[in-house]
C-alpha cells in the first residue's frame, strides 16, 4: 500500500527524515497472514506535527519541539512523541520494567528532572521500536507535566486532534431530556455541538433546565477543544445521579457559543428531539465521567 498526501507519495511506514518535513500519514491496510503485533504496528497511525510544543516542570521547559511525531496509539486523540535533541530536562534511568506494547515494541523508562522537581517514571524512550520512526523517540506522561503548550496556548487534557472539528449552531428544534421519564430540560433555542467522532451535544439554557433538580459535583474535567468544564448530578427524592450534565463556563474562544449552557449526556439520559425519542450511543463516555 502506497500513501499519497500533499503531493507527496511515500511506503507505507515511512516518513521523511527531514524533521521539518510536512505531515505525512503512515497508516497501511492489513497483510495477509501477519500475526496480530505486525497487524497492530501496521494499523498505528504516526503523522509529524506542525505545531510547537512544549512542557514544562516546575515552572523549567522539559521539551520544546518544532517538529513533534503525532501517534494514535488509542483511536480518539493522539499522543506526542518527541526527538532526543528536542528534549531540555535531564532524563535518567529509574529501575522501572520496560513499558510494553504490542504496535511501539519496548519502552525504558525514565525519570524526568527539571526545575528542581522530580518526576518518577514520567518518561519513555523507545529505542528498539520495530516502527522505524519511532526509535530513539521519547514520550512524556501527559499529567505527570505540570503544562503543555501548543504555540503559546495551553492545552489541557491531551493533544488536540487535528481531524477533530467542533461546530456549535443555534437551533430552534425542541430538546427534552428525561431521567426515568422526568423531565430534566425541555428548551427550543438549544446550540447543537457537533464534534468529530461524537454524538451531537445539545446544549440548553438553564432557565430552560430544572436547575432545582441539578447539584453541582467535585468532577471537574478539562477538554482540549472546550476547556475547563463543571459537572452536575441530578437528584431526585434521596436517589442521587452522578454526572449526568455539564457545563463550561468560561470556555476556550472558539467554543463561546455554548458558555454557561448545560448539556446532558446523551449515552445515559432519553433525549427527545422534536418528539423523537433519539437512540443512546455508546462511546468512551457511557461510563466514564468526564464532559465531552
């Protein structure tokens, strides 16, 4: 299989040797009769990011790339991996077991030290990668850094994806949502959110919403593309519902239109739309409590 992006074409599993080089996809199709690690590292998508990165800890730049490696290593957003010359903090050798992966083959790692603070295990460099481009590059834990910065914009959570897109458009289409056939919100001016990958978010006003049945609950969860989000529970007689809405309520500039505006999970509530009882998805949400 042969990839042909911006005009280039490139194997499958290649990339420029040029760190500066345009992103270029490396994903390849199955082989037949490949055992299940070829079928994985074949499958893993690595593209070279455009954007500068850095992270840092305590308050010391730890990495600081112009020319970051992307890695899907799960389907929903990707990871950066970065070149040994990118990185400025001190990385030594802690103990610690291999870091194994049926795609990425074997990991040291490593403990990171910079700004006078220690953090253990926070680092992985893969020297014998059976994916050529990902030998001698090094990963850093994404919490384990005290900030991440793509260009000169915090970013929280995890890489933003850049085939994820988030479009919020006002509606005048009737929204319910129902808990046990109680009703939550019921609103005709909602903002539909429509972002890559996920169901639509209908987000209403909380004039239009029970906020005498909403609590407001310790999770508070942070999305790359929205920012810092509140979350509520719903409680009804003695009977409480953890995490069941959410809310931003100083979102990220490019997600303004739904500021202070509540959304109900879709994969754990009834949501009517227009009186049409809509189908509950299942996605990485349907059990984890975090705001999409």
């Amino acid at each position: 299989m042969r990839v042909v992006s911006n005009q280039k074409t490139v194997a499958s599993g290649e990339l420029s040797r040029d760190r500066l080089a345009v992103p270029t996809p490396v994903v390849a199709g199955p082989t037949p009769n490949g055992d299940e690690s070829s079928e994985r590292r074949k499958r893993l998508r690595v593209e070279r990011g455009a954007k500068r990165v850095r992270a840092y800890l305590g308050g010391a730049v730890v990495v600081d790339s112009i020319a970051p490696l992307l890695v899907w290593e799960i389907p929903y957003y990707p990871t950066y991996y970065f070149h040994q010359d990118d990185v400025r903090a001190e990385l030594i050798a802690d103990g610690g077991g291999d870091v194994r992966s049926p795609s990425r083959g074997n990991a040291k790692t490593l403990t990171v030290l910079a700004g006078g603070s220690r953090a253990v295990g926070a680092a992985a460099r893969y020297d014998d990668s059976p994916i050529d481009e990902l030998r001698g590059m090094v990963r850093f834990q994404w919490d384990a850094m005290e900030a991440w910065f793509e260009e000169d914009e915090q970013v929280y959570t995890h890489p933003r994806d850049p085939y994820t897109r988030v479009d919020i458009l006002a509606s005048s289409r009737r929204v319910r949502v129902l808990l046990d056939r109680l009703v939550l919100a019921d609103s005709a001016s909602p903002r539909l959110l429509f972002e890559t990958g996920l169901p639509t978010r209908y987000y209403v006003p909380r004039t239009h919403v029970r906020m005498d049945l909403l609590e407001r609950s310790r999770t508070v969860t942070h999305c790359p593309y929205k920012g810092r989000a509140e979350t509520w529970n719903v409680r009804v007689d003695q009977t409480l519902h953890g995490d069941l809405a959410w809310s931003y309520p100083a979102p990220l500039p490019e997600s303004q239109k739904v500021a202070g505006l509540i959304a109900f999970y879709n994969e754990k509530l009834d949501i009517e739309v227009d009186g049409v009882l809509q189908e509950r998805p299942t996605t990485k949400f349907s059990h984890p409590r975090r705001a999409a």
